[in-house]
C-alpha cells in the first residue's frame, strides 16, 4: 500500500518507519523499513531503539452496511498491535517471545478528562501527536476495550517513557511517566502538577 494511502489514519512515525500490505481478508501488515548499517552510530543516537525488528498488525472491524459506492467507502475500527521479530525476513514470523506485545492506544479518540487524553495532552508539548505513540501491554481483544497505559515512544525527539501508577503517602494516587534513558526522572500527570509545571513554564 503506498504510504500516501496511510497518511493521516495511523501516526506518521509509523507510516515513515514501515511498509504496508494488504493481505486477502483486509487485514495490513507492516514491515520494518531495514536501518542504514553503513552509518556508524554517534553519540545522538543514544537512546534510540537499537533492539531487534518489530512488525506491525492491523486488524480492521467494519461496521455495519454496505459500501454501494464501489470505492472502498466502508467505514471500519482498527486495532494496531506491535510485536517483536527476531530477523527482518519478510517470511519469516519467529516471534521474539522476551519481548511483549504492545497494542496502539488512539489519544484523538479517549474520552475528555480520562487518563489516555490527559496524557496525550501533556505530550502534545513535546511533539505533534502524529509523532507519539501510547501502547499498552493489555491483552486487547477489540478497539472498545479498556486496557493500562504501560509504554510511551516519541520517536522524533528520541525519547521514551513507562506509565507507572504509584500510591503516595496520603494515600492518594499519582500516574507518573518515569524516562527509559535519564534514571530516576519522570513526569507527573497529576493536575497540580501540571498546575506547577504551567506556572513555570508560562
């Protein structure tokens, strides 16, 4: 499927980082574009995903009706999962079984004032939304389903973050999103923090 076609239905970084097809019952696969190993890594590149080859899985739920327009109109839910490969063979699918598999969350489409979009608000100042990818670790089984927040990717600016949800010592519960490349370093989600943060900031 040319990219052009995906442009504006899943995240850029995705569109960018994979090649798509379409196999006989409408479902897509992405393949991971192969890296350029003629480049010798430099000190920007710390942080970057140097793990092995992912591939992509998106399975399509029509709605209901039928498409009388003839030009592939229907409109359908998408469920984008994210799994780990050992090699980039296109036909080969040896799962590497260390590593999850990581279901796409939409931030466009949460519900106002829930976790997922307060989250993805907060991450719209780091980058345009089209450059952040939420995954959860959940067993999802359908694009309604509820699942956790667990692994945060904004690949443009090299950075990635795990959601953790931590009980405080009154007791009350804070979802924080602790840094994968500075030790120690998280955000908080919380309104005063935020309330903070937006009073320093400006």
């Amino acid at each position: 499927i040319p990219s052009r076609f995906m442009a504006g239905l899943i995240p850029a970084c995705l569109v960018d980082k994979y090649i798509f097809w379409q196999s006989e019952d409408d479902n897509l696969v992405g393949y991971e574009i192969p890296k350029d190993t003629s480049i010798e890594a430099d000190a920007t590149d710390i942080g970057a995903d140097t793990q092995s080859s992912t591939r992509l899985k998106i399975k399509l739920t029509k709605a209901n009706g039928v498409d009388n327009s003839g030009f592939c109109n229907t409109a359908a839910n998408a469920m984008i999962q994210r799994f780990a490969v050992v090699d980039l063979d296109e036909e080969s699918e040896n799962i590497d079984k260390n590593r999850p598999i990581l279901t796409l969350l939409n931030v466009v489409t949460a519900p106002a004032g829930s976790l997922l979009k307060q989250i993805g608000m907060l991450l719209s100042r780091l980058d345009n939304l089209s450059q952040v990818l939420v995954w959860s670790q959940s067993e999802v089984q359908n694009a309604q389903q509820a699942c956790s927040i667990d692994f945060i990717e904004l690949p443009r600016v090299n950075l990635s973050f795990r959601a953790k949800r931590v009980e405080k010592i009154d007791g009350s519960v804070e979802h924080r999103l602790y840094s994968n490349d500075n030790d120690g370093l998280y955000i908080a989600t919380s309104n005063k923090a935020r309330g903070i943060m937006e009073k320093l900031l400006g």
